[in-house]
C-alpha cells in the first residue's frame, strides 16, 4: 500500500510530511543553499543528516557554504566599524 493512502486512511494531519530518505546530492545541495533563506523543516533536516552519513562530499560542500557564510559576516562587520 502507498505511504500516500496510508496517511489518507488515518486521518493523520501531516499528510506533506512525508520524509524523503533516500535524496540525491543535487537535492543536498538545494537543501543546504535553501536554508541560508529560511529555516528548514523537520523531515529536509533528517533526511539532510542521513544522507551526510553516506556521502562526504556533501558534508563537505555544506561546510564550505558555513564557511562562506561566517567570512561574508566578518567581512560585513569589518566594512560597517
């Protein structure tokens, strides 16, 4: 039976909730470059962290992006003293 029609049939409230467990790395990557915009749900969190248990160059370019974030910070704060 389809996840869809399982959560039809319980009347659960969550029905978009579903969680995607199994993401590509271009959906990662959008993941990661989305969050800088705005918070990111429950279920893009999880399914973030486990594909980050599977694929280090991921882990790796999401550190890049913390990186770039924190320099472009700093560098904001150097410009405004």
């Amino acid at each position: 039976m389809p996840a869809d029609e399982l959560v039809r049939r319980c009347g659960c409230r969550w029905r978009g909730a579903l969680i995607k467990l199994n993401i590509t790395c271009r959906e990662a990557t959008e993941i990661v470059l989305k969050a800088e915009d705005r918070a990111m749900p429950l279920a893009e969190r999880l399914s973030l962290r486990l594909h980050y248990r599977i694929c280090g160059n991921c882990r790796r370019f999401a550190r890049q992006v913390e990186l770039m974030r924190t320099a472009s910070a700093r560098w904001r704060k150097y410009t405004e003293d």
